[in-house]
C-alpha cells in the first residue's frame, strides 16, 4: 500500500491561473539574458504565468554546452521583476539549491538522471528543509515506479509539502517515435497511487521533436493530468540545446488553445446514469475474474502436485511458448494489444510457477 504524503494541494501554490491547463514554460537553457527576457514577455504575452529555463544542463559529454550557471538566476530574477512571472529551474545539487534560494527562485524541479539517485536526491531535500519552495519530480530515466515514489517520499520527510511529478517519459535503447518511451502505464500508476499529486507531462522531452507535441499534450489531457511542462525559444533554431522540440512563444499559444482539457467529473445526470451502468458492468467482469483465476490457479496447484509425484521438473518453456502464441493469435480477434496479453499472462504463468515450485519445495 502506498504511504501516505502530506501535501499542500496545488490551488494553494498560488502559482497556477486559469483557463486549464496549467503549464510552465520557457527554453531548454538560459543563453543569453536578452534571449531570456523576449522569451518570457513573449510567453507573458497569452496569460502564461510560471517560466522556466535550464541553469546547469546535465550533459552526456563535456564540453557541450552545460548551461550558464548562476549567472543565468539573475536573469530570471530579471524575468520576475519585470513581468511578476513565477521562475523555476532544474536543480541536481544542494549548491544549486542554496543558489536558487538566494536569488529568489520560486519553484525548482529535480531531473530525470537526478530522481535516479537517492543520495543526490537526499541531499536536496535536506537543502530544502524549512523552506516553503514547491518541488517537482521527474521519473527517473528508467521505469522505475518505487525509485520515482521513493524520491518524493524523501522530498515530503523533509518538510516539503508544495509537491508534485513531471512525467517525460524513459530512456530506452529500442527504436521508436519519440525520443523517450511514453510508458504511460507507469504515470497512471503512479496516479491512482497518489490521486493528489500535482502531474505534469513533459512532452518536449518525451516527443524530441516539436511535430509531436500537440499529440503527446492531448494524451496527457484525455488521461486527466492537470498540467504540461513545455520548452519554449524565442528562437528555437539558435538554440544551444534541444533546438528541435522547444516552440515559439506563439506556436505554443496556439497549441494550448488546439487541445481539449477534459473535465475530472460532471454533475449531468445523463452522464452519470450511463457510466454507473457501465461501472455495474465492469464491477461484475471483475468478480468473474477474480473467480476465474482463482480457478487457474486451484489447477495449477494439482499440476503441481502431480509434477512433484512423478519427478518432473516445474518449466516446461516449449508448452508455454505455444500457449503464448496461441493467446497472442486468439487475443487479437478481441482488439486486444499483444502488450497487454503479453503482460496478463507472463503474470500468470509466473504465479503459477511460483506455486508448483512451493508445492514441491514442500515435500509431504
């Protein structure tokens, strides 16, 4: 069971306006403080009230551009001054933290590579113990669901309670679409976990490419999330990183207002008829289910049995390569996914190894 966090809910950062949904904006990285400041009015401009921009940029390789360190803090200090923005930055470190503290940033967010570090992520927290500063965790950059959660749970030990996760997807060597693999599945369990966490997508990081990202802003949107994290460059084809997934301040103006933010709930009764008949029918498959694998799992404890009696070893991998083949093939009459049939009945065939290699481990 997921341990409980304290937290303040996110209408009282006094951060975020209407119209939904809330967003942070601004380029990959801090370059120049004229870049910083077009930007920013730019995106000031169309209502968008929280910038962001990169201040140290954790780069694969040295000597590619690793941001423009503390400088750059006074340039969104600037940003805050002149157009009463909310300012955030990436931090990886306590010294950036003491340093976004001192110059007035008002919201910092906890990297990818970072969220994977326990001892990094410990160290911010203590960096930010008494402070009243809101924090933001990205997902580590493998799918990693208790590696995520243990990085907040250490951010809310120590005090802070303006909390809330960016999802922008997991680094994968396969060849897909996106620079990162959405894994999506991860962020709606990490959602159902904690239904009140603050949850951004970060689709200029997921997608890598700014054709993607209308795409990506909608699926966060039709899964209910209550925000987007989206790069944008007041000139994208200058800039010194991720020049292809970051907008214009007036592309991104039109993509917010292309998207369709869907409501949590409704008070129409023709709705609420329907999806409690619905909701009826899904409570009864379940129970059957629930009856069904029980079943499986009372024939997989006689096979167990019946293995132990005769000396025969629990795998027989070339029955269960045929059975898995003839799933796939049966599934995909149904309209189910060969990921989803996959998953269900490797989960299946696990519990029931995990049993016959009780039964026989206990010998009568």
């Amino acid at each position: 069971m997921a341990k409980i966090l304290d937290i303040v809910p996110v209408n009282d950062w006094g951060f975020f306006t209407l119209p939904r949904p809330m967003v942070i904006a601004g380029p990959c990285s801090a370059e120049t403080r004229e870049q910083v400041l077009e930007t920013a009015r730019g995106l000031r401009r169309f209502g968008i009230n929280v910038f962001r921009a990169g201040i140290w940029k954790p780069r694969t390789h040295p000597g590619s551009f690793e941001g423009i360190g503390t400088e750059g803090l006074k340039w969104l200090r600037e940003v805050k001054e002149e157009t009463g923005m909310k300012v955030g930055t990436e931090v990886a470190s306590e010294k950036h933290v003491y340093e976004c503290i001192k110059y007035g940033i008002d919201m910092v967010w906890i990297g990818a590579r970072t969220t994977a570090n326990p001892f990094l992520v410990q160290e911010i927290a203590d960096a930010l113990r008494d402070t009243d500063i809101p924090v933001l965790v990205k997902n580590p950059v493998n799918p990693d669901l208790d590696l995520w959660i243990g990085a907040l749970e250490r951010l809310n030990r120590s005090g802070v309670r303006k909390l809330g996760v960016i999802h922008r997807g997991f680094s994968t060597t396969e060849n897909i679409l996106y620079r990162n693999a959405p894994g999506w599945q991860i962020a709606i369990e990490l959602r159902t976990r904690y239904p009140q966490l603050p949850f951004f997508a970060d689709p200029s990081h997921m997608g890598g490419d700014r054709k993607y990202l209308m795409e990506i802003s909608q699926k966060a949107m039709d899964l209910g999330l209550e925000g987007l994290m989206i790069e944008s460059h007041c000139n994208p084809s200058c800039a010194l990183s991720d020049a292809k997934q970051q907008l214009v301040p007036e592309d991104l103006e039109q993509l917010l207002l292309d998207i369709q933010v869907r409501d949590a709930d409704t008070d129409d009764r023709v709705y609420k008829e329907g999806i409690d008949q619905l909701r009826a029918q899904i409570d009864i498959i379940d129970d059957n289910l629930l009856y069904t694998f029980g079943s499986r799992m009372s024939v997989s404890r006689k096979m167990g049995e019946y293995k132990r009696d005769h000396n025969i070893a629990i795998l027989q991998t070339s029955r269960w390569d045929s059975i898995m083949a003839k799933m796939l093939r049966n599934g995909a009459a149904y309209g189910l996914s060969e990921t989803f049939l996959t998953t269900v009945f490797n989960a299946i065939h696990e519990e029931s190894v995990r049993i016959q290699n009780e039964i026989i481990a206990n010998k009568p």
